[in-house]
C-alpha cells in the first residue's frame, strides 16, 4: 500500500483540464447544488437530466455518469437503472456512490442489483463500503462510524468481485483495484461537518473516470485534489460555513503545477478533530 | 411570559453536546442542503430519508423526526405520514413545521391530519400559527405578514389543543405549552432575506426535541441558539449572500460558555429593519 | 440595436421596490435555494409550490410564475402546465427557461406546447435560443457553447413568432420584442462557473414582469441588475466560491442611485476569460 504520488495526480488534472468532461448526475436531492458547483470548480461539466424519459438519450452524449442513492424512491431508481443500461451500452463509463447502504433494505437491494451492472468505480465511506460487502457496520445515517483503515480489505473483496476500483475515504482514503492500492491522508475532519463533500466527490470520480485508461489513477487523483483542496479551504475557514466558499475557490485554482503548494499548506489538518472545542 | 434564561440554554446545548442526535428530516426541496448544514453545525447529524418505501425502517432508529411540508406533493406526504406513525410507535418525538398552510387547501388538510398525530413541537411563523388556528391572517406565501405578538394567544391554543409545545418565531420568538410562556428576543431581520433560515430552524427544533424530558425548554433553547447565531452573524455579515457563511460558523462556535458573548455581540440587531435603505 | 441605458434599470429597479412581487417558481431541482435567495435579496418574495394539486391556488395570487425545465419529469410537467394555465387565466405573466432544450426530445416537446401558451418571457442561452428556433446548435448540457451574437436572429424570430419577449444572455444579453432590441454588455465569466446563475436569473426576470407595462424595458433590467451585480462581485472574488456570498449581497444592495457605481466597478471583467490560467 502506497501513497499516491503527486506527479500522477498532476497528469489525471492536466488530462481532465484539456478535455473538460460532460458528467451526468443522478444524484441524491440534498446535495445537487454542491455537487454541480464542485464539479464546475474543477473545470468538468455537470448535467442533472433525471427523468425516465430523458436519461437514456442524455447518457450516451455524456463522458460519465454519476448515480447517487442518497435521496432514493421508485420513479428515481427507475431513472438511474435506464441511465445506467444506457450508459454501458455507449461504453460511458459510470459511478455509484452507495449513501448510508447499510441501514436501509429497500436500498441495500436496489445497490446489489447496480453492482451487477458494472461500475467503472464505487466511492463510499467505511461504514457503507463494510455494509455493501455484507460486514457488521455501526452506521446508521449518511455518516461513517467505522474508520477507513477497518474497510480497507472489503474494499479490496469488493474491488475484486466486481472488476471494480473501490475508493473508501475518510481521515485516510483508500483506493484499490483489489490488487494495488494507494493511500491518501489529505483533508480535513471540517469535511464531515459540510453536507455533500462526499457525494461531490462522488460526482469528481465520475469526472476523471471518463479517462478510461488509467482508471485506478483517475479515481486516486479524483480524491487527492478534492482532499488536498478541503486541507487547503479548512487552513483558512472559521468553521463549516466559511469553509464552503473557501472549498470552491480552492478546487477552482488547483492546477497540475500547484499540487506542492497544496499539500504544504493542507499539512496537518487531518490531526485537529476537536470540534467544538 | 418570562425571557428564556440563557442558563437553560446553556443546559440543553451541553445535553446536546454530549449526545448528538441523529434527526431525519422530511423537508422540502428549496432547503436540504442549508437545512443538512445547519444541523451539521450544532454538532448533530441530519438524515434525509424520503421514500415510503425506507421511512418506516429509518424514523425508528433517529432521535427525532422533523415534517416539513413546504414544498408537499402526495408521494411525499405519504411518506411523512408513514414516518410520522412509525416515529410514533417508536417514541421518537417529531416536529411540525406548517410552511405556508394559509394559502393552500390541499396542505391545510393535510397539516390539520398531521396535527392529529402528536406532534412533539410545532415550529411556524406568525401568519402559520393564526392559519392554523383558524384566524384570519395576511400571509399569501411562506413569508409572514403579521407579528409574533399577534399570534401569541394562537400559539398557547393550539399548543393546549393539541398538547404540544408551539413556536411562533418573528421579531421576538414565543415558545408555548399553552401554560406557560418563554420570549426570546434575538435574532435580525436579515435572517428574513435569506432562504430556510426557519426551515432549518425547525430542524434545529427536532434535534433539541431528541431531550425528551425538558420539551419546552428544549424547544426554547434551539428557537436560541439558531437567532443568537443570526444576529452574531448578522453583525458581520455585509449582506444576505456573506450572512450564510458567518451563520453557519456562529452555529458551529456557539457552546453553554460563550451564550453571554453571543447576546452581547447581536445586541440592537432586531431594530435595523431598514432593508435596502 | 442600443445598448441598455442605466436610466432605464433605475426606473424599473426603483418600482420592484416599491411594489415587491411574490414569485411563483416552478424551477429544477439543483437551483431551488440560490433562485430563492436570489429572489430574496433583490427585495422580492419567492414561493415554491410544486404539486399539481396546489399550483392552480397559487399562481392567481402570485404577481408572476417561474416555469424552468431543468429537471423535468411527467410530475413536474403536469404541474406546470396546470400553473400556466391558472396564471393565464387570472393575467398573471410567466416567464419559461427551456434549460437544455436542445438535447433532449422530451423536453423539446413539452417547451414547445409551453411555448403556445403565450409566456409573457423567455430566458435562454444562445444554444437553447438556437435549439428552440430550430436552428443547429453545438449545445448537450445546460451550457452554452454558441454566442450571444449567433442566436440574435433567432431570438427576434422567436419573439415576433410568439408575441414575447425574448432575453438571451451570454458575454453581452440581448433583450428583444422581435422589433426593438437591447444590448448590454455586464456580467464576468465567473458566472458561468457557478450553477444556477442563469437559472435564478430568469425568476428575476419573472420578477421584473409584474410590471406588465414596460416589458421589454422590464426584462432588460432584470438582467441589467443581475449581470451587473455578478460584475461586481467578480472584482472581489477568489473563485466561483467567494463569488457567490459577493453576488447576492451585491443583489441585495443594488439600487436606483448606485447604478452608475456598480457599472464602473464591474468595467473590463468581461475580457479576462482565461480561467484555471
């Protein structure tokens, strides 16, 4: 287990910077403002076309295509099926991010039967990616409440069973193909105090997945620079609130050149985890 | 009618604190995301479940539930209904927040449905509270158009009616349980230009309501620390667009210590109404 | 074709204040709080009310309605056609934002029999002014990738065609009657990078057409005040983050007297389009 090196970061942003992709969004209803404007940081183009009717034309002309079961319901799971089929028939390579799997039967069900449907990668927080390979897990809602060192193996099974790469973040992300894996520690604990920064970076995976070579480094990277960018917002803000803007402009002005600078100044961060104090 | 101590505040924050509660939300769509947040910042954790099909399963295992039916359409409100019965069988306490019921007939009867099932707290402005009682008021859309004040002898009814505890928040918040009376007298009238302020505030309501015993206290001391945090915010803020930021930190540093400071630093805030002046 | 003189925008600015309209909108999903505060500080009411069941109580009380079809779905649609009616009969105008139309056969259909029904506006993007009038367009998402220039034609045909008024905005706006047509050039590109600009921009427009006399002026102003305040605000920004705190306090202060000052402070921000340089 290797830390993912900064000069392959700076070559997946070099890439999605050249060739802005198109990524389609079906995501969770909380967080769609967040998501759209993360992936507008980075220089990516969101689109949240989420009607049965209107998915399976918008897949195929999209580069890749998010699916997010954070807010689901029948017509929506519907939606993201057809989205799906479409998009593997065009060969546009597609990510689930199973939000707070682990409590809930309709979903649970729901997040086998995409998995069967190849995904290009899954992004989750421990205690989902634990729930998604049928381990024990304490998580209730959308929040982890298992460290992601606990689920570095299941996300390992999971990678392998599914011919997937699984990226597992929280203080530490992980991201495995089920052979190789990189580690990340970038970030800040303020992450968890903001609705969204998992379920955006969900929506930058699918960004740099629509790199389809080098996946494992597509999805890496995806979490490096919005990790590197919360370490590098969270130096500046006051608390959750300021951090937001702050987390923007900072996805916004990373750039292949700056990575150094980034992981300087986010140094330490990931170590201030008394909230409230 | 006695001002709300800021030592009772002190005494549900710290309880709060101690046991973060885990609240689900079935809000509307306008606000999730600063409803999410809001709820992130005081240290609980927000879940938004929303299919019929998961509700029952989930307001079981949360600490509070809160309703929401400002953006109400019928597979939602069948949900609502659903998680309301299953909060119920459950002891988990649960909250109503009646989002422009004077206009709307389709919304009153459903409102006066819910208002069967025992809410724990009702959470609503002036014109809200007078609808719901069945007085005349001036509201057209989610915005009030009376004071507080007018609304006072409503709030106490429909609290002793329906044995609850009523918030009838404005210029001076009233939180009633038909019996006995707390005012609050905090808060700025820039919280009134900027979306879900209330919103997230009846979330807020849920997640204090959690501390079943000390409902009226509970109840008072969230309707607190949401406008201190406005008018600390506020004093800051150059306009609705930077009140946000500075809201949400203020909610995330409030703490039982520095309630003194709060009321302080948002002193006279209540009285520049002179918007765009 | 003139350039929009400030004088004008006082005018129109200084009676939205006087008499502030409460706007009825039926948008998408992922814009919903910025298009309310937006609405919120530009001294106006919005209202979401979004079920089929409702929305024909509503629009007869609201001084203008808001139909965006950005996340369009049987629903939704069936709603909004309800409120379009309703709105039409009690002589309530509407403005349409055909998000995304080019792309998509389920959404082009149901603009189209929007369309018939006589909007008092409709706020595009050059692709989507394009798409509508039946000309090519490069366009697959909700971005643009014609100028403003491109579609000027189209837009006086659109006009003329349906009797609207026609606003299609990009680097400069052209506002047009299919006869008299307004430029103006305001705005920085940064608003691009922020989603939902556009998007709220087009409730300001529903806005500023509750002045049924002037409507021509009426619309032009609407996106006067709005690209100048996202001018403004981009002199101060870092980043598509800060932006936005910036863009809706520059909203919320914007006035007949300042005009002038908002026009020079915002000068130049136009050409400087080399983001991520």
């Amino acid at each position: 287990m290797e830390p993912f090196p900064l000069f392959k970061i700076a070559e997946r942003l070099a890439q999605l910077r050249v060739r802005p992709p198109l990524v389609h969004c079906l995501t969770n209803e909380v967080v769609q403002e967040i998501t759209a404007n993360v992936v507008l940081a980075i220089g990516a183009s969101p689109a949240m076309v989420v009607a049965e009717q209107e998915v399976s034309e918008f897949s195929p002309i999209a580069d890749a295509l998010l699916i997010n079961v954070g807010t689901l319901y029948p017509e929506r799971a519907r939606a993201m099926r057809t989205a799906v089929v479409a998009a593997n028939q065009s060969g546009v390579p597609w990510v689930l991010d199973p939000v707070a799997v682990g409590a809930l039967g309709y979903r649970r069900q729901f997040v086998q039967e995409l998995l069967s449907l190849s995904p290009a990668a899954v992004r989750g927080n421990a205690s989902e990616i634990l729930a998604l390979t049928g381990y024990d897990t304490l998580g209730r809602g959308a929040d982890s409440t298992d460290s992601s060192e606990a689920a570095l193996e299941a996300a390992r099974q999971l990678a392998k069973k599914n011919q997937t790469i699984v990226a597992v973040t929280g203080k530490t992300d992980y991201v495995t193909d089920g052979t190789k894996t990189w580690s990340l520690a970038y970030g800040d604990v303020l992450m968890t105090r903001v609705v969204g920064t998992g379920c955006a970076l969900s929506a930058v995976v699918a960004a740099f997945c629509a790199q389809k070579e080098h996946m494992l480094d597509a999805v890496a990277s995806a979490c490096a620079i919005v990790a590197l960018s919360g370490g590098v917002a969270a130096k500046s803000a006051a608390g959750p609130g300021s951090f937001v803007p702050y987390f923007i402009d900072a996805l916004y002005k990373i750039n292949p050149d700056n990575l150094k600078e980034y992981e300087d100044a986010g140094y330490r961060n990931t170590e201030c985890e008394n909230e409230h104090a």
